[in-house]
C-alpha cells in the first residue's frame, strides 16, 4: 500500500521549481512535439509501482497526457482497505504532482469507488465522462489509454458512449495466463489482482468489437524486475522524488516482512510497461519494436476470471516479452535528469 497523504499531519512537499504537463525545462533542447496521447488509469493507492510508472509517464516528452483517473481497488482490499480508495488514489497522485512541483492538478480526475454491478450498467463518474471527452475530441492523434488496475472507468465510458472504442487503444496492465503462453506461478491467486478488481469491466471491453487491446498478462508483468540495490543506488540517491518512490517500497516490503513473508532482494515494478509500450516506440514504422507479443483472436472474459476461446473475434496483441533493460534505463536516466534541474545543477 502506498501511504496516503494526510494534508494536516504531512509535512508540504519541498518546495521547487514549477512546471506544467508540455514542458520540459529540465531538458537542454525542447522535444518535438508528442507523437501520441496518453490517458492513464491507476490505482494509486495500491501496490506502488504504479508510482514508478507514473513518474515515469510525466517525464517523457514524446507522450501528451491529457488525462489521468485515480481509480479504485476491491472493497476490503488489505492493500488499502479505506472506505473510498478511488479518493485515496487521488490524494496520492496528487501529492506526487507536489511533490514534482507540477502545476496540473487540473488534469487528475476521480474515478467511481466501485466496480460495475453487471456487464449493461456504468459507473457513471467524472472521469468516465472525462474519458469521453477526450477520445472524441477532434484530434489525430493516436490516443493510448494506459490501465494498470481494474478497468471501471473505461468500461463505463464505453457503456455510455460505445463511440469512443474505435479511438483508443487500451494498453491494460491485468489478466491471468494464455494457455499455450505461460503457466500461472504456484500458489496464484485464482482470479488474477487487476482483474479482480472488477471482473465485469474486463468482460465489457474484451467484448467491445471495435476496441484495440494490447494486454500485458501477469507472466509478463512479473518480468519486470529491479534489486533491491538498484532502486537504492539508482533511485533513493537521485533527489527527494528519488528517495520518496524507494522509501514507499520499503515501507511496503516491510509490512510484508511484518505479516511474516518473505521480503526477497527484489521488487517487480510491473506497471513500468506502460510506459515502455506508449512512450518508447521506434522512429520508423513506430511500434514498440523491442518487444514482442503474439496476435490472438480476443477471447471472452468469463465471470470466474478466466478466458474463453471465439472464433472470428477481433485480434489482440499478448506481450510476452517486454524490453526491461530500455525500460528500466530510461527511467533512471529521467529521474537522474529531472532530480537535477530540481536541485538547480
């Protein structure tokens, strides 16, 4: 769990330069302009690797993010079992944007608390009509919409205006194994955590005949692995924001240590392929070329979690393979370059 802010015990974010979503001053030469938009969509409250990924989304030029949905866990999810944790989720990601001295709050918006009822009826909320707003907004564009939690949001824009689904392209960080693919790890859970979140948002997209999916299953999200000593030598030493990200993952691996679990000498930051499939795309033919997947026709979800095989359903892309080192490597040189411009080097 990611601590929550709480704004009359917390102490302010230090104080620093200011900037907003299009610049780059920490940069010596302004980036051409954005090749893409991006829309992220994240539980902020929960694991925090999604933290990691959404430092990480902030300080990539080539990617517009004209959105960005703090949205909500499972009830009663030990991660953070508070009453409201889509609110949560926004007080965090607020409190990074302070924290970066980012002046765009403006683009946060709050998702619904809960998930779908069934598979006809949206959660309607701000940030669906939000979503809304911007797939159809007059824009060429490509428009990614990067989940790495449940899928509420999304599912109940589309339910409420199934336009939207030929203008984006989902990027969802969730699902369990293919067959054929990968086999599940021992001791899975037996509805993979995302997806968990809300089974019946999963079931509306993966039927949503026009819309693109580009899935990251769990197989592959636990590739993306970093030590222990990497996230102390290339992220707690690189500035304030630096040691805030290392320091809420050893606050996480240290209530695991508390519950009597094993805390290895790692940490899967696996939210980090959204940001490796929408911002780091080749120049020619651009695609996320170091990576790879297998095209599959779309399967229909099942209300228990699992896939079930169609015949002449649209194609999907499943990543297999997901390019760490490129990843990981960008992350730490941005982090290094905005600590920095931060600390007025």
């Amino acid at each position: 769990m990611t601590r929550i802010p709480h704004p009359h015990a917390d102490p302010p974010a230090p104080a620093g330069p200011r900037w907003r979503l299009g610049e780059t001053p920490w940069l010596d030469r302004p980036f051409p302009a954005p090749r893409s938009r991006v829309i992220i969509d994240n539980d902020f409250s929960g694991d925090p690797d999604d933290l990691f990924q959404v430092v990480h989304h902030l300080l990539s030029p080539s990617v517009a993010i004209p959105l960005l949905v703090a949205s909500h866990l499972r009830p009663d999810d030990p991660i953070d079992p508070g009453a409201d944790t889509a609110a949560n989720a926004e007080a965090v990601l607020a409190d990074v944007f302070a924290r970066m001295g980012l002046d765009s709050a403006d683009r946060i918006v709050r998702g619904a608390s809960r998930g779908l009822a069934d598979t006809a009826t949206p959660q309607d909320s701000p940030a669906a009509r939000a979503i809304i707003a911007e797939a159809l907004r007059d824009d060429d564009s490509p428009l990614f919409y990067a989940a790495g939690g449940g899928l509420t949001d999304l599912a109940s824009a589309y339910l409420l205006e199934p336009r939207i689904a030929e203008r984006i392209v989902l990027v969802w960080i969730g699902g369990p194994e293919h067959d054929g693919l990968a086999t599940p790890p021992a001791h899975a859970m037996p509805v993979e955590y995302n997806l968990l979140i809300d089974v019946p948002a999963a079931q509306v997209l993966f039927g949503a005949p026009d819309l693109t999916i580009w899935q990251i299953p769990r197989d592959v999200y636990r590739q993306c692995l970093v030590s222990d000593v990497e996230l102390r030598r290339r992220v707690a030493a690189t500035g304030p924001l630096g040691a805030y990200l290392y320091d809420e993952v050893r606050w996480e691996q240290d209530r695991v240590h508390e519950h009597g679990l094993e805390v290895p000498e790692s940490y899967a930051l696996g939210d980090s392929p959204l940001v490796l499939l929408t911002a780091l795309r080749s120049t020619f033919e651009p695609d996320a070329s170091s990576s790879r997947f297998v095209e599959r026709p779309t399967p229909e979800m099942t209300p228990d979690g699992t896939y079930r095989a169609l015949r002449g359903s649209r194609p999907m892309r499943v990543y297999t393979h997901v390019d760490t080192r490129l990843m990981f490597e960008d992350f730490f040189h941005k982090l290094d370059e905005f600590a920095r411009w931060q600390a007025g080097a």
